[in-house]
C-alpha cells in the first residue's frame, strides 16, 4: 500500500505551499498563452501579407485567420491526449511536457522563411506548427487549473484557481505589449521585414524560465490518492478490475458535465477572441486607424483584465459559481452592441473604455470557470472532462469567431452582424449556466457523477484506475 500523502493523513497545503503552486501555473500559463496569442496578433496584423501577400487585406486577414484557427482544431486531441495520460501518470509531466511542446513550436516560426522566400511552402510550415501549438495548449489548461485546484481547499477554490485564468490576460499582455514596444520604435517596413520575428523568438528564453519554475512543484496530492487507491484495487482485482480509458469514462459517465463545459465556455470563448483578436483587425483594416492605437488599446485592457480575474473568482467563492458567470454573460450581451458604437469614435480613449469594459464582464465569466468546470468531475477522469469540456468549445467558439467575425464585416461592411454573433453565444452560456448545478464548495476528493446534473450512478471514492 503506498504511504499516505500529506492530504491523506489530514494536513493540507499551508499558503507558502498554494503559493508556490499558484506561481509555477501561473507563470507555465502566462508563457504558454503568449505563445498562443503571439500567433493571433501577428495573423491580425503581419501574417496576411507574409505568408498570404497574393489577396486583398480582408481576404489575406481571412486566410491568416484559417491557419490561426487549426490552432483550435487541434487543441481537443491535445486535450485527450494530455488528458488521457495526465488521469493516469500525473498532472504535473504533463504540463512540463505542453510547455516544451509550445515554446518549441513557437520560436520555430520565429525562423521561418516567408512566401517570398519559400513559396507556398511558408504557409504550409506555419500551418504544421501552429497545430503543434493548438495541441500543446490543449493539454495545458486542464493540467494547470487542476494542479492548483487540488491542491487548494475547497472554501477558497474560485480564488486560487482563477490565477492560471489571470494567465490568459497575461500572456496576450506580454504579446500585445512586445508587439506595441516594436511598432513604436521601429518603421513598418523594419517590423515586416525582421521585427515580427523578435517576439517568437523571445519564446525560447520565456520556456527556459518556466520550465525551470514548474519541475520545481509536486504532483497533485488527490492525483497520488487516487493513483494509489487504483493500484490496490487492480492488484486485488486483477484483470478483471481493469477499467475504460479516461476519455471513454468521461462520455460515459459525465457526459452532461462535457456539455455544461462546453455551454459555459462559449461565448465566454467567442467574446474574447473578438474583443482582443478580432477588434486588431476591426481598428487597423476597417477604421484604417494605426496599428498602435488597436494594440495599445488591448495591452491596456488585458492589464485590468489581469488584475481582475482572481478578485471575480474571490467573488464566486462567496456568492457562487453561477451568479459571478451570469454577470458576466448578461452585461456581455448587452455590451457588445455599445463595444463596436464605441470603437466607431475612433479615439484612442474610447476605444480603450470599449476593450476594457468588455473585458471585465469577460472576466466574470472567465474567472470562475476553472474551479466551475474542475467541480464537475471526478479525480479519475478530471483531467480528461475539463480538457475535453473546454478544448471542444474552443472550437466553435474562439477558432470560428475571428473568421464569422472578418467574413459579417466583409459582406455586410458593418460590425452590428458581429455584436448580434456575440450577443447569440453570450446568451447560449447564460442558459447553460441557468441550468447547470452550483457547485462552490464541493469537495474534490469526493467521487461523485452528479455535480454537473448527471444522472448516472455514483461511484465510491476507491473506484479504480486503470494502470
């Protein structure tokens, strides 16, 4: 029998402990996503006319945004994957593993030859690692808002998982502002010539710090509990005690917890990528504004959005995961409509107003979201739920809604079609969490299938494992 964890033999994390856990994900998830938002910036504003220069803006922006989106494509098989493999070897390989996988793929496009250079070859290698990105980001977030989440307790979850969330706004602040620090001190010319490539390439330096910072940690103690727990049954049992993947048991069992995910995350999803991805394009294309009032904009809002994140997940910890999310969806429902009239001004100090507000009520929706979808699941198959939950919206969400976004604004010449996008997922998420069961204040060491309103039969907390 292996010897009981510190969770096991009553004791729990004191705060230089959670702290220390906090800080490894937080920094792993900060460098992941500016990997990841690297991309997206760089395809609103750069890629279109070095890897697509053979279209019109709009369509060249469009063709860059289809590479941008098998970014998302990809990210549900990294979820399985990671998933499958973070339930049965441990949560913490993995995120080590995503964060190499990511930054490897990220400085590689800073290498990259360009379609004047290599043809269409150029696309074709930034569409392969792009799908190395999606992939690792895939397997990131379920690995990073879980480390935290079990280790923490259950009273403060919203809080203390909302830091890897902060990570989001991170790392597009850490994007944004490299890419506004570039834009003002160089001419266009220097920046598509040579300029864009310092960001990726800052990549590989990034990965070396928090690949240095995330060995560090220990592996989830409910993750040890559990693995131990499944060793001992399977040795009793034998092969007989062997049991579906993962994955398989997730759709199995919790299958109303993937789609409450999926629902909650929507337009959640869908309404960042257009206030921070999308507006990019909007700004500089449509308005014909500089690309540093869009990029100082969105640096500026990421910065509160950052800040504000962990204060709505505190929020959630004492009022619900429910309320806090349905703030956030309500007052984005109705925003989207005054964002685009704002932008519209085109002043600088509106515009700002326009990114930032969005964002907070993103942020409500957001912040609470990894303890929300954490208390969905069971120990065994958490990791595969969450990532499978998330990963899938990510899909119809944020790969989508850059592109349905540049296409209403081509053929219509008008933003009012995208707010009504905006509005119709914001709304989508505001009945899904309607329905869905509260769930602050679950404990996670306790194996149960109804936290998301499943019906199926629970299973006791010494269900296996397969090894």
């Amino acid at each position: 029998m292996a010897a009981a964890t510190p969770r096991a033999a009553g004791k729990t994390p004191g705060k230089p402990g959670i702290a220390r856990i906090i800080s490894a994900s937080l920094i792993g998830t900060t460098i992941e996503w500016y990997d990841f938002f690297l991309y997206g910036s760089a395809a609103a504003l750069v890629f279109n006319t070095l890897f697509f220069p053979d279209s019109d803006p709009l369509v060249g922006t469009l063709l860059s945004f289809l590479t941008y989106a098998v970014g998302f494509a990809a990210r549900p098989l990294g979820g399985v994957v990671f998933g499958h493999f973070g339930d049965k070897i441990g949560r913490k390989k993995l995120l080590v593993l995503s964060l190499m996988m990511m930054g490897g793929a990220t400085f590689a496009m800073g290498m990259l030859p360009t379609h004047s250079t290599l043809g269409v070859g150029a696309p074709i290698l930034l569409t392969l690692l792009r799908l190395i990105q999606g992939f690792a980001l895939g397997g990131e977030w379920g690995g990073a808002v879980l480390i935290v989440s079990e280790h923490g307790d259950d009273k403060n979850r919203g809080f203390w998982a909302s830091w890897p969330q902060a990570g989001a706004p991170g790392g597009n602040l850490l994007a944004t502002g490299v890419l506004a620090l570039l834009a003002a001190v160089q001419s266009d010319e220097a920046f598509l010539a040579w300029g864009w490539r310092i960001p990726f390439l800052l990549s590989g330096v990034l990965v070396i710090i928090g690949l240095w910072i995330r060995v560090s940690v220990s592996e989830s103690p409910l993750f040890l509990e559990a693995q131990a727990r499944a060793e001992a049954e399977a040795a009793r049992a034998g092969a007989a005690g062997k049991q579906d993947a993962p994955v398989v048991e997730v759709f199995r069992r919790n299958w109303r917890g993937v789609l409450t995910a999926i629902g909650t995350r929507l337009g959640e999803n869908v309404s960042y990528y257009i206030l921070t991805a999308f507006v990019l394009v909007y700004v500089t294309v449509h308005l014909e504004l500089p690309k540093s009032t869009a990029l100082n904009a969105v640096l500026i809002g990421s910065a509160v959005h950052f800040v504000t994140i962990p204060l709505w997940g505190a929020l959630s910890d004492r009022i619900g995961r429910r309320p806090v999310t349905l703030i956030g969806s309500v007052g984005m429902a109705a925003w989207a409509f005054a964002f685009f009239a704002l932008v519209d001004s085109e002043s600088f100090t509106v515009i700002t107003l326009a990114v930032t507000v969005g964002l907070l009520f993103h942020g409500a929706m957001y912040g609470p979201q990894a303890a929300f979808i954490s208390e969905m699941f069971d120990t065994k198959v958490r990791y595969s739920g969450a990532s499978m939950g998330s990963q899938l919206a990510s899909i119809i969400g944020g790969a989508l809604a850059p592109i349905i976004a540049v296409e209403l604004l081509k053929d219509f010449e008008s933003a009012t079609p995208v707010a009504l996008y905006v509005c119709v997922t914001v709304v989508i998420t505001t009945l899904t969490v309607l329905v869905a069961k509260e769930t602050r204040g679950r404990s996670l060491a306790q194996e149960e299938h109804s936290a998301a309103g499943d019906s199926s039969t629970p299973t006791s907390a010494s269900a296996t494992i397969s090894t």
